[in-house]
C-alpha cells in the first residue's frame, strides 16, 4: 500500500488526531491537504500552538486546552505516543468502532523499503544513529527518525525499494503496534517509565512488540549482557538471532575482548574494530557500537566500521562537549533522564566530575544510583522534583562518608553555575540529570539547549 492509497482510505471518514506535537504536524497538514475532515486535539492552550491559524484556513477543527479529550471522536483515532490507549475517553471511543493507530503504525504499513528498529532503556538514539551512519557510508539511502524526532510518515512517497528506514522506537510506540521491523534491536532493559506504564512488566511486553510480530526470515538482536533481553528471543519467530556481549563470545553476532571486537557469523569470526578507534567515550557505546554493528554487519565491511568510528563525534544531548573554560570542560548528558542512564555517563569519565542531576520523577529507584554517584562525583549539585530524592539515595548508601559534598539548588541556573562555581582546572562540569525534564523543560532537548545556552554565555 502507498501513502496516497492509504490517505484515499481515509477520505469520507471522520478523523481525530491526538497530540499536535513534532510527529503529527506533518501528518495533520497532509489529512487536510488530501480534503479529509480532521479534528486536532491538544493540551497546550492556543496561544502556545503556533499552526492553530494555519490549520483552521485548512479547515482543520481544534480542540484545545483541558477538555481536549473530550468526546464525540470520528472513526480513526490517531494518538500521539506519549498518551496511553487505555484512558478512558479513547477506549470509550474504540469500543463504539473507532480505529485507533499512530503516525508510526501508518508508516509501517505504507513504507516500501527495509525497516530497521532500535529500542532499549538506554543508547537507543545513539545505536538508530550509528545504524544510519555506518549504511549512509556504504552509500545507502537511509531515511532517519521515529522517537529520534524525525516524523516519516509523510515522507514515505520519497522511499525506494532498497532504501532503508531506521528508527528509533520507544514503549509508547511499541505498545499498540501490530507490525515489526525487518531488523529489531534492543539494546537494553531496566525499569523506565513507570509514570506512564503500570509496571515494569507492561513496560517490557511494550518493547517486545519491536519483536513479536517478526516473521522467520527477519533479525532480532539481543543483548546477551542484559538479562531481560536476552530471554526475548522467546518473543520473536525470526530465525537469524544475533547477540551482542562485553563479557563472552557470542554464535552469531558481535561480541569485546581485551579491547578487541569481532563479528562472528555461525562461529566463524572476524576481528572488525579496536575499542580505542572509537571516538565517542564510555564502555556503553562501545555497547552501541556492538549493537548497530549487528545490525548491518551482512552490508557495512569493517574498513567502514573502523572509518566511522574514528570519525563519528556523537548526536546532541549525548555526553556532548559544550565548550572549555578556563581549564574546565562542560558536558550535556540531557538525554540522560533515567538512573542507568546517568550512571553509564558517570563511568565514561577517567575522572570524578562534578555532577548536576535532578527533574521530575519517573516513579523509579534511585538506589542503585547512589554508590555510583559515590564512587565517580566529586561534587554534586541537585535540582528540579527529584532532588532530594537522589540526595537520600547518596547519604543512605553504605559508601557514603560525607563525600561527595551536596548541593540543593532550586533554580536551574543557579545550579549551573554553583556547579561552575565549584569547579577548577582540569574539572569536568556534566550535566546528566537521571530524570526527565518535565517539571521544568518540555522535552530534553530544551534542558539541553538552556544548559549549553548558559555554559556559552560564562566568561
């Protein structure tokens, strides 16, 4: 099925269209441009929606503000992931015959070329990223985006057969999708997002589903190291399973050994890359590199692994070097909004930084954050919803002796710059907040930016 052949399905019918954010902008202009009668519902009041006059002289119908969810509904829902199926008003609408589906899940069923998807709690971004590298340097065309910010529903029209589409693809994305990738990647699992997901459980039958609808000729790739991956090839009919592991050697996949990786197919192996080729720090890209390589090891030679990997300085948000002051070098670590997160940047370092973490909280332990923070902060500086709550997870920790010193600070500048503050020559400065930004910034992205904003402003 094309695009256009699945618009032409939706004419004559009424639709409604969830969240008027990043990934459905696209495709509510295209609904409209094609004459089929939308109805776009969003939180936001109208003053913070900069196309509510652009989509009204389209003939789109807003509803805006608390009431957003209000029903009567059409008969296709299209909600933005960030909402669960479940909340009252859709279900009401779904079991009274409306179809309920996604920007994502209408992508799979138009996109004419190969899919690649990437989940996982951690280094997902950084793997559907280097996925696309390594391709784009075969010279492949390869289209980027899903969860990674890029919406490409709209764009499938651009797609050829032997394209390639690589995705990054979170919980919410996963959870109501009836369809998988070609190649399925998880990278890793802990506990994530339990504001949002009933447990750890639903969260984990949300990531299988980038698994579970695989056919006997698709790839999965596993994290032999994690052990809530590693028992999903239970999940998937695909036959070619492929692992990855920092600690053993693996049948078919890419696995480390005293700075070495090989790629091993069947039991047959190769040596591709050096660990200290990679330019991107900390033994957790590493692990990324692992997994795109598994990824695409059937097209990528390792002479273009090892060229990438000298080579690729890293995506945004990610551990990302802001600038040096003053012998002081400044980190932004944004996307860093979960323990295991912060925790893999923490280790990336030779050296005790001085850490600022804090933001709203994502109904998870702290605990294992604590002696990490111990053993690789030398001074901490918390903000944001979640600060005590990291605070306590620091001084009740059996390593804590009083060190590292701690700091609340209620303002976000604040905390930047008392982290400044306290810094000295030959310091590093990260911010990796183990949390997510909700309580302050609309996405990570803009935590990010405020955070480089202020670094780019110090003298």
């Amino acid at each position: 099925m094309t695009l256009s052949e699945y618009i032409d399905g939706l004419k004559g019918k009424k639709i409604d269209v969830i969240g008027i954010g990043v990934s459905n902008i696209p495709l509510i202009k295209k609904l409209a441009e094609s004459g089929c009668t939308v109805c776009a519902r969003d939180k936001s009041p109208r003053e913070k929606l900069y196309c509510a006059d652009e989509f009204e002289r389209a003939g789109v119908t807003l509803k805006l503000g608390e009431d957003y969810l209000k029903p009567p509904y059409g008969d296709v829902i299209f909600k933005t992931p960030g909402i669960r199926p479940d909340v009252p008003e859709i279900s009401a609408a779904v079991q009274g015959g409306a179809e309920l589906t996604s920007e994502m899940e209408a992508f799979f069923k138009v996109c004419p070329c190969t899919i690649i998807g990437v989940t996982g709690s951690d280094g997902k971004t950084t793997t559907t990223t280097l996925i696309s590298e390594l391709l784009k340097a075969t010279g492949r065309p390869v289209y980027t985006g899903g969860n990674i910010g890029t919406p490409l529903l709209c764009r499938a029209e651009e797609m050829g057969l032997f394209d390639i589409a690589v995705l990054e693809l979170s919980s919410f994305q996963l959870m109501t999708m009836d369809r998988s990738p070609h190649i399925s990647v998880v990278t890793n699992l802990s506990p994530n997002h339990l504001d949002v997901h009933r447990d750890y459980e639903e969260y984990i039958d949300a990531k299988k589903n980038i698994l579970s609808h695989q056919d006997t000729g698709d790839i999965a790739v596993l994290n032999l190291d994690c052990d809530d991956t590693k028992m999903l090839f239970t999940a998937t009919a695909a036959r070619d399973i492929r692992y990855f592991s920092m600690k053993r050697r693996v049948y078919t996949g890419v696995y480390c050994k005293d700075g070495e990786i090989f790629a091993v197919r069947r039991g047959a192996e190769e040596k591709v890359l050096d660990t200290a080729d990679i330019k991107l720090p900390g033994r957790h890209n590493i692990e990324n590199y692992m997994a795109a390589y598994c990824a695409v090891m059937d097209v990528v030679p390792p002479e273009t692994l090892q060229k990438v990997a000298r080579e690729f300085g890293g995506v945004a948000h990610r551990i990302e070097l802001v600038r040096e002051i003053k012998g002081v070098r400044y980190y932004n670590d944004s996307i860093a909004s979960s323990p295991s997160r912060t925790i893999a940047g923490l280790r990336s370092f030779d050296r005790k930084v001085i850490l600022i973490a804090g933001g709203k909280d994502k109904g998870i332990s702290y605990e294992p954050l604590g002696s990490e923070i111990c053993a690789h902060v030398k001074k901490l500086v918390l903000t944001g919803m979640t600060a005590e709550k990291i605070k306590s997870a620091v001084e009740g920790c059996r390593e804590y002796d009083g060190e590292p010193e701690i700091f609340v600070i209620d303002d976000f500048k604040d905390a930047v710059m008392k982290a400044a503050g306290l810094a000295e020559p030959g310091d590093i400065v990260l911010l990796s907040p183990a949390s997510t930004s909700f309580d302050r910034f609309k996405n990570f992205e803009e935590r990010g930016d405020t955070f480089k904003a202020i670094v780019n402003e110090m003298e």
